[in-house]
C-alpha cells in the first residue's frame, strides 16, 4: 500500500459531505465501530478554534453529567465531543445552546453506540442533528485514490467516476490479504502492526466496554461465544433458532444479543426483498458482519491463504463486497434500501438497491469467469413486476465487460 504507512493521513470519502453537512446544521453527530477512525477523521477537518473534549475522560463526564449547563460554559463551542453517549444529560443543555444560538456546525458529536446515541437525538434535538455513520477504511481509502465519488451503482455515470483513472487489477491474493487484513485503521496504517494483538484487543474492549454498557450480559465468555457463531454466519440467512441452539442460549436472548451488535455497528442485517406480486420468496434478513479481519480473527483463519482456501472463502468475499458498496453510500450520507433476494426455488440474488424508483440487482462471485446462468434471477425479478436497473456481477474479472444487454461484469477493485 504505497500510502499505507505510519504518519500518512489517509482522505476519508466522508469529509465533504460532513463539512457540507456542519455548514447547514448546528449539531452534527458521526457514529459508527470503536477504532474506525471518527476522531482522527473530525479533528483533521476542525479548524484550530474549536475546542476537543472527549468523555472517555472520568472528569469530564462527571461534569457533563452531574451539571451539563455548567460544562457548556467551560467548554464553548465550536466543540467536538467525542462518546457523547456517556452523559447523555448534555443533549438537553445543547438543544438550549442551539435554540439561543443558532449556529451552524457547533457541535460536532461522535458515538460509538447507536441506541443510546440515537435515543438522546431523537428525544432531545430532532430537527437540529445530521446524522452520518463511519466504517473501516474503503479500499480506496486505504490506496489513497481518488475518494470523491458517487455511491457505487451499476450505471454509467457512477462506473465511468471510480474508473477514472483505472485502479490496479488485483488478483486473489491481493483481494484475500486485504479481506483478511480487516479495515481497521491502525491495522491498515501499519501504525500496529500485529494483527492478531490488535483484534484480540479489540474483542476484550468492546466486551467489557460496549458490550456491559448496552445489555445486561451476566456472562461474557457465554457473550463471546455468541459473538463468534456470529462471524461464522456472515453471508448467510440469519436463523435464530438454529443460532441460539448452537450456543445454548434463548432464542429471545439471541435475538437481544444480535441487537447489541447492531447498536455496537460490528454487524449489518440485511432484509428480503418483498413483491405483493408473490408469496413464494423467504422473508428472513440476512447477515453481514462489517469488518472482515474481525471476522476473519473470531473464526480462527491464520492466513490469507488459509481463509481463500477454507470454508468461509466464497461468504466473507460476498462480506467483503458488500461493506464496500455500504461504504460508498454511507460516505455521502446516504442509506438507500439494502436488500438481497431469495426465492423458494433457490434463485437468489445477494444484494439489491432500491434507488430513484428502480432495484438495482449485483451479484457476487469469487471467481474470474461469470455465466449468464449466474444471473438468471434477475430476469426473475424483473418477472415479478419490480422495476429494474442495469445489473452487476463484481467478481475477480480484471477488467469491466459486458455480460449481455442488461449486466455488466465489474472487477471488485472497481466497487
């Protein structure tokens, strides 16, 4: 990774639209994983005024709970607060702020949990928040290319962007060293450089942080268990009974552990497509887990080579595309409707965006040949009465081609 290394800031795709955003509202809060990078990312972009607090500090968030107006006089804004949702008692004191002062981008907030975070900003400052989500770096983040680009969509406009200018062909090896990899930031920056150490890390934070913060979770050895049958269910048609039996626990309490993972933002949960057109499709969401390393970690593959030759090599690839396509729509505020598509006769297709009134369908292949028989559910789709767009299949060709009339065939490097 030529810009890979310690000391080199690499531009996030986010930054526009943030400074565009803290131009228009007085609050804007960043959410997002712990370790995505939404601190180093806000304080790059704040001017040299405006102040830092973070309330991982115990002084600060006692102040900011026990008397939140006399915390906004000692730290005036403009201000950035990072993990806000530890004094959830200031959303009230900056709402007060807001309403007196009325000035745009003075408050920049982050969170590393959605419930809480959420449950303050919809109660306390509807109508005075923005509202935008971090992941790990993309791959295009991570090379340091070109980062100001629509959302990733099968049509002209959106490929023509991201082939300008053409990114590096990337081969098997390349892809899996980077699903592997993970796109934490401190492991993609090399600023820590053994893997293992950093997620092993990371999983004991987030347990004893996140985890007993969001639930009450009585056993976290029985919590980390879940969190690993987790990860080796990326990819797959989320059942929770079968996920419950396989770690000796209720279905109920499997259901609140997976709510806990979506608050924390370790996993995406994908609904079916629905048509009132048919009843014979599956209406159970499917499961994605957001970054790859981790998930690569908590199930135990050593290597690259030994995660592409395994059995997870064609699930954690489909992962792997699909955080990017998210990636690319979160970095510009946006969150279309994700869906995947799964009929009763086995015809599937594994992602769906649902944009200016058409369902855009992409599959995804680890494999460099595609058939048109690989994309024979689109025209089913498109059967049942759901207005299409041009389709996808982002696989490991080395170049962009068409597939027939309605499909294109896309390198993953292009995503």
């Amino acid at each position: 990774m030529k810009d890979g290394r310690p000391g080199k800031y690499l531009e996030r795709g986010l930054s526009d639209y943030w400074l565009e955003s803290s131009g228009q509202f007085p609050v804007l809060l960043l959410t997002g994983a712990r370790q995505v990078g939404k601190t180093t990312l806000l304080k790059h972009l704040a001017d040299p005024n405006r102040r830092y607090v973070t309330l991982d500090d115990p002084a600060a968030r006692d102040l900011a709970r026990r008397d939140p107006v006399l915390f906004l006089q000692k730290f005036r804004p403009p201000i950035l607060i990072d993990e806000i949702q530890y004094a959830p008692e200031l959303f009230g004191a900056i709402k007060l702020d807001v309403d007196r002062e009325h000035r745009p981008g003075a408050f920049w907030l982050t969170g590393s949990q959605q419930f809480a975070v959420m449950k303050g900003v919809t109660e306390t400052l509807a109508g005075r928040v923005a509202t935008l989500t971090l992941m790990g770096f993309s791959q295009r983040e991570a090379d340091g290319r070109p980062v100001a680009l629509p959302p990733f969509l099968p049509d002209d406009v959106a490929l023509t962007a991201r082939a300008t200018p053409p990114p590096a062909a990337m081969d098997l090896r390349d892809v899996y060293g980077r699903i592997w990899r993970g796109s934490m930031p401190a492991v993609v920056t090399g600023h820590i450089r053994d893997r293992d150490l950093f997620y092993r890390s990371y999983v004991q934070t987030y347990l004893e942080r996140d985890v007993r913060d969001l639930t009450q979770v009585g056993d976290l050895n029985a919590f980390g268990r879940f969190l690993r049958a987790v990860a080796a269910r990326t990819a797959q048609i989320l059942n929770y009974s079968d996920l419950a039996r396989d770690c000796a626990v209720s279905v109920n309490t499997a259901r609140k552990w997976m709510s806990v993972l979506e608050a924390s933002f370790q996993v995406a949960i994908l609904p079916a497509h629905h048509t009132n057109l048919s009843k014979r499709l599956y209406s159970t969401p499917k499961l994605h887990f957001l970054d790859t390393g981790l998930c690569a970690y908590l199930t135990e593959w050593s290597s690259p080579e030994t995660l592409e030759a395994g059995a997870m090599s064609g699930a954690i690839f489909e992962t792997f595309v699909f955080g990017e396509v998210l990636k690319s729509w979160l970095n510009k505020g946006r969150r279309p409707p994700f869906h995947y598509y799964r009929d009763k006769d086995g015809r599937e297709i594994d992602l769906l965006i649902a944009h200016d009134g058409r369902t855009w369908p992409i599959e995804i292949k680890k494999s460099v040949m595609v058939r048109e028989a690989d994309t024979a559910a689109f025209r089913t789709l498109s059967g049942r009465g759901t207005a299409t767009g041009h389709g996808a299949v982002v696989c490991l060709s080395p170049e962009r081609m068409p597939l027939n009339r309605e499909v294109d065939v896309f390198p993953v490097g292009w995503v």
